[in-house]
C-alpha cells in the first residue's frame, strides 16, 4: 500500500505541476472531493427508488442466466472469487485459482478504507 501511495502522490505532483492557476488548482480538488463525497453518500445511504436498492438482484439474475453462482454481499470476496473461478472453468481451459489473490486485494481495500 505505501508504494501505491507513494505513486499516487508522485503521479498528483505531475499533475499539478502542469496547472498554472491556483485557483483553478483549488476548485478542482474541491470539486473532486465534493464528487467523492456526494458518490460515497449516495451508495451508502441510497434513496429508495434508487436502481442501486435493485442493483443485487440484477447482478445475480445476470450471473444465474450463465450458470454462475450468485453474488452474496455478506462475503464479497469469497463470492466474487467462487464467480470468476467458475467462470474460468465454464468458459476457458485454464486451471487457475483466483481466490488468494481476490482475498488479498479485499483485505488492502478494507485496510485503505
């Protein structure tokens, strides 16, 4: 997570480095912050003619009509793995498990987070 961050930052600079105005500079991370803010709220607390209040059962119909399993959202690694796994086997002839490497990127998010 430290290199990612520190990547992030360096690739931020560069790109700041670019932009004269500093005004503009400040509107433009406040504008950034208020998207990521108002993005946040609205997935976390959805209205309740929201589509994302319907977004789970969407999502399994769609994996149900492929013979893949459904997506439980009380393990979302273990379901998104049990997902792409099958879907490899169904669709491919590689043998591969993704199962430790989709636990380790949902363990970092959840540590970002």
């Amino acid at each position: 997570m430290e290199i990612l961050g520190k990547e992030v930052e360096y690739n931020w600079r560069l790109f700041f480095d670019q932009i004269l105005n500093s005004s503009y500079k400040k509107e433009f991370v406040t504008k950034i912050a208020d998207g990521a803010v108002r993005s946040y709220e609205y997935f976390k607390n959805p209205p309740k003619n929201s589509p994302i209040n319907q977004l789970p059962i969407i999502i399994n119909g769609f994996l149900m009509t492929y013979r893949l399993p459904a997506f439980d959202v009380n393990s979302p690694a273990k379901s998104v793995s049990a997902v792409i796994n099958k879907g490899i086997k169904l669709f491919s002839t590689a043998k591969i498990d993704v199962a430790p490497f989709i636990e380790q990127a949902y363990a970092a998010v959840i540590e970002a987070l």
